[in-house]
C-alpha cells in the first residue's frame, strides 16, 4: 500500500504556552499521528525554537535582533527536537530532525537532494520534524516565516494535503480579534479573488508568521495540486482535518499535478531577467508551445543559456522558464525556452 504524505505546520502561537513548550500537545499529536500512521505518512514542520530559546536565557521578548535570534533559536531548537523525540519514542515513532534554508530550494541540485534525502526519511517510517535553520541563514536566505516552508515540503513531497495549525479556527471574512461577529469561511478556492483579498498586511502573534503567510502557502501549495485546511488545535480538528471533514477552512487546490522540475521553475528558480512577448506568444504557451525568439518584444537585460527568465504579457508576469539560448542569439530564429521547462502561473 502507497502511503499518501501530510505535511502538518504547527505554529509557535500554539505549540508554546506561557512561553514554553506545551507537552500535552505533542503527546496528542504523536498518538494521534500513530493512529493513523499505517494510512499515511506524517511531515511535520515545527516552529517554537527561538521562542524556547528566549526563554531558556531570559529574554523578555522575542528577539528581532539577527544575532539574537540564531542565538535563541539554537539553544531553543535542542529543547524543541528532544521533546518530540522523547515523546514520539512513547508511541514507538521515530522523527529525524531536518534543518532547511532557502538555498537548499534555490539550487537545482540540492532541491533534488533533499527531496531524495525527505523520500529516504519517510521511506524508512522516520518522521521529519522540520525547521527554518536560523542559526546559519542570513536574511536573503531565509523563507521569513514556517508557513511558505511548509507549502514548499509539501510540494517537493508532493503531498495530499497540507495542515496549517494555528491559534484561529480558519480564515474569517474579518478579523475575529476586532470583529465579534466575524463570519469564518468554510471552503474557499486557492486562486479566488477573495483569498487574495484577505491577506493582511499586518502580522501578529508570537511567531515570525502572520495570517498572510498562511494564506500565500495555501495559494502555493493549491497551485500544485496540494489542499490545506487551517485549523485550529484540538485533537478532534486535527483527526477532521486528516479524514477530510468539514472543520477550520479548507482551500481547493488545482486539478493539475505538476512535475517536479516546473514546480522548482514556479518556485525556486533565480529570475536573471526579465522577458516580454506578444499576443501570438502568449496563446501560444498557453496551449502548450514552447516560446520562440519570434514573440519577443523585449528583454529588461542580458542572460546566458540555462538562466531562469520571467516572461511578461500585457503587464502580467504569465510565465517562467529556463532560457534554452543566451540572449546573443534573440535576433536567431530560435527556441527561447522549451514547453518542458517553461511553467504557465
């Protein structure tokens, strides 16, 4: 029997209480994932290690100082990870813990490695318990927040669903902390103009994250097939939420599966410049044509063969790809960039 894969984020605004790690929701989620373990195969991305840091050295807040922080994070990642060992040990689970940055995604190479080296984890029935790595990844590296790492563990695992568990019941029309009243949304789909609408500009709680950050991972992961349901935690939400019931807010992914080499291109690539096409180009790709140097309109600079290009049309970014020249060769009659490296967003 193929498993299928659960990637599940718990967010630091749930998973510590009073500042520190609340056991009893690990315990509840360990035997809860062993229940279901022979059905499926569990990911969990965990934050909550700056947040135990700074309460191991007594800091008052949160740290946002970069020094600080990968200081918090790895005294607090030791507490973090041995507590889900020591826990998932009792119910005869066994996590491995994965530390990811963004370059780990950004390269072509290492995305291959570490899907293989997740696959390999999950193949053996060790469960991956990952984490942003803020020790070592400076601000240009860094995702910024669980959530978006989350949607991208997913993806790569290319997983049935991903959990958002947060400190709210779902997404609401309206803030539920100012608006009494405020209606929460059941279904919603990941492309609709009103789940754009609602991301906020503010963040809040104790994390790095806020609910825009929920938000854009679902639009991530339902681009890629991936449904998510945030919820929040009770041990009756999470088992709702692994059996597909209606509970918190549950985001309708795309009916297109994409291969693992576009789904780098839509979400790692490095853009080195910049592509305009005509009309003709664009229905082109859009039904499934490699885009040629014909339809080229412009370029906003130079780029060698094999460089990620962003493709424009009529002032939307439509496309991304990898050049199959270097921009020498635009006034050739030539592919620019084939169809099987070219994603339509």
């Amino acid at each position: 029997m193929n498993k299928k894969n659960i990637v599940v984020k718990i967010g630091t605004s749930t998973l510590l209480k009073n500042n520190k790690i609340d056991i009893s929701i690990i315990k509840n989620l360990a035997k809860i994932i062993k229940q279901y373990s022979k059905i499926y195969n569990f990911i969990i991305v965990t934050s909550g290690a700056v947040g135990t840091g700074a309460t191991i050295l007594n800091y008052k807040n949160r740290p946002k100082d970069i020094k600080k922080m990968q200081v918090a994070s790895a005294v607090g990642q030791i507490d973090l990870i041995y507590t889900y060992k020591k826990i998932f040990e009792k119910e005869n689970l066994t996590v491995a813990q994965v530390l990811l940055t963004k370059n780990l995604i950004d390269n072509r190479e290492q995305f291959k490695n570490t899907t293989q080296a997740l696959t390999e984890l999950i193949s053996q029935n060790i469960i991956p318990v990952i984490n942003e790595n803020d020790v070592v990844a400076i601000e240009e590296l860094k995702y910024g927040d669980n959530d978006r790492l989350a949607a991208i563990v997913a993806i790569i695992l290319k997983a049935s669903k991903l959990i958002l568990i947060t400190n709210k019941d779902g997404l609401f029309k309206a803030n539920p902390d100012k608006v009494s009243n405020a209606k929460k949304i059941d279904l919603i789909q990941f492309d609709s103009e009103e789940l754009n609408s609602l991301i906020p500009t503010s963040k809040s709680g104790s994390g790095s994250g806020g609910f825009s950050t929920k938000i854009i991972a679902a639009q991530m992961a339902g681009f890629s097939g991936i449904s998510t349901q945030i919820i929040s935690w009770k041990k009756e939400n999470f088992i709702n939420a692994i059996e597909n019931n209606n509970v918190g807010t549950f985001i309708k992914p795309s009916n297109h599966k994409l291969k693992l080499k576009k789904l780098w291109i839509a979400f790692a690539l490095e853009v080195k410049s910049t592509i305009y096409i005509d009309k003709g180009a664009f229905l082109a790709i859009t039904k499934d044509a490699s885009l040629l140097t014909t339809g080229v309109i412009n370029i906003s600079k130079n780029f060698l063969r094999y460089e990620g290009l962003e493709v424009i049309y009529n002032g939307k970014i439509v496309a991304k790809g990898i050049s199959n020249i270097s921009s020498e060769d635009l006034n050739t009659e030539s592919l620019l960039i084939h169809k099987d490296s070219l994603i339509i967003l």
